[in-house]
C-alpha cells in the first residue's frame, strides 16, 4: 500500500516493479491496462481513512480510428455531431478504468471517453485536460496527430514530464468541475505515460481525493518508465481483449 502524500522513493520502486511486470501471463494490452488501473486503484491509499486514495483511474492510449472496433467509432462519431472524420484518425481511446462508482469500472459503461478524436490542433486546444496533458509530456500537437517515424525513436526516450494539476478544485485544466471534481472532493490530478515505438502514446490518469506534493508527482516519472516496458509488450500484438 502507498500513501500518495507521503510516496517515498522506496515506494516509487515498488510500485514501479510491480506495474513492470504486471504484463506476466496477459493476452492483450487492454488485459495489462485492466490490472494496471485496478492496482493503482487498490494499492493508492488515503491514510487516515484507509480507502482509496483515487476515486477514479483511467488508462488511455491514442489509437487510429480505422483499427477501433465499430462501437467506438460510432463512440468516436458521436462527439463530432456532423463533422467528419477520417480513417488516420487518431483517437484517445479508454482502454480500462476503475473507481468509486460501479460504472467507473468497465470501459464499456463510459459516457463520452470511449474514443475521443484528435481531429485536429484546434479541437485539442479546446480540450484542456487533453492539451495540458500532451504539453506537459513534453509533446507537440503535430506528434500526436501525424507521429513522424523518423521522430519517434527521439520520443521515445524522451524523458516525460507527467501530468500534474495540483489542485483541481476550480482548475480550467479539470473542466468537469460541478458533476465531477465538487461532488467526488477531487483534490489533485496526476498523469503520467509516453511515446510507444508504434507512435501512439499511453496515459494513465489519477484523480486523487488526497492532495500531494510535486515531489511525488516527480516520481512517477520512473514509474511511468516501468510501466511503459509492460505496454510496450503489446505495443504490436493484440490491443483489446478478444
């Protein structure tokens, strides 16, 4: 068990061999994010209350729109209305989620996360969670978007920086304040992921009821670097469970 405000170096270790080596018997990288979120969720501990410290963890991965099953383009459609969307498309796709409320625990149950499309710089620039996101993973929109092959060896050791919103409370990064970050007591966001070699990245997010520091958020940079060997397993295989 790991107490977000107090995560300690030792802590970061475990944690992050625990999540390196949670891809052992997996058959799909969407089975490895499942015990990924479930870890993180069970393991993360507020420590005065001895419950969970995140009341949501999700993992996503950008995925190109052809290669979705047809239930997450049609998921994929919905957000665009009557905007088209081409086949190179890439979106944001939730692969495995859990939490506090029973439909936080299926990526089948999601309203509005499935597939989100990055059509463009534009629509990025007006998903603030997402922007922030990509910015503070050291990435350009265009990376994203049209991932050039002869960059992405250099992204891909790249040293991420994670995603970190200190407090969430009243934050334009964390835009679903009066239905998600009041009601739930989100204090603070914390994200952390990176390039895989087939140009697509991976993030996980931790929407913690705990407030923590910046020093733990600069830890889960090497946890986010162990994590990352467990997808990279996948990164060619098979995406989503049969």
């Amino acid at each position: 068990m790991y107490n977000l405000t107090n995560f300690s170096q030792d802590d970061m270790l475990k944690c992050a061999i625990a999540l390196r080596n949670i891809d052992l018997g997996a058959k799909s990288m969407e089975e490895v994010a499942d015990r990924m979120v479930r870890y993180l969720y069970e393991n993360l501990i507020d420590q005065q209350t001895g419950k969970p410290a995140c009341a949501l963890v999700r993992f996503f991965k950008t995925h190109s729109y052809r290669d979705l099953h047809q239930s997450l383009q049609e998921a994929a459609c919905d957000i665009l209305g009557s905007r088209s969307i081409i086949p190179a498309t890439k979106c944001l796709t939730l692969l495995a989620t859990a939490g506090d409320e029973p439909h936080w625990n299926s990526r089948h149950h999601s309203t509005g996360h499935k597939a989100i499309p990055l059509i463009d710089r534009d629509f990025i620039e007006r998903a603030p969670m997402i922007s922030q996101l990509i910015k503070q993973f050291g990435l350009e929109a265009e990376a994203i978007l049209k991932p050039d092959p002869k960059l992405i060896l250099d992204l891909q050791r790249t040293k991420f920086n994670v995603f970190y919103v200190p407090d969430a409370l009243g934050s334009a990064h964390i835009p679903t304040q009066k239905d998600f970050v009041i009601p739930y007591q989100i204090k603070s966001v914390l994200g952390f992921g990176g390039m895989l070699p087939s140009g697509n990245i991976f993030a996980i997010i931790l929407f913690s009821k705990t407030w923590f520091p910046y020093d733990t958020a600069e830890l889960f940079k090497w946890v986010s670097a162990y994590a990352r060997i467990a997808v990279v397993s996948f990164d060619r295989g098979a995406i989503f469970k049969a």
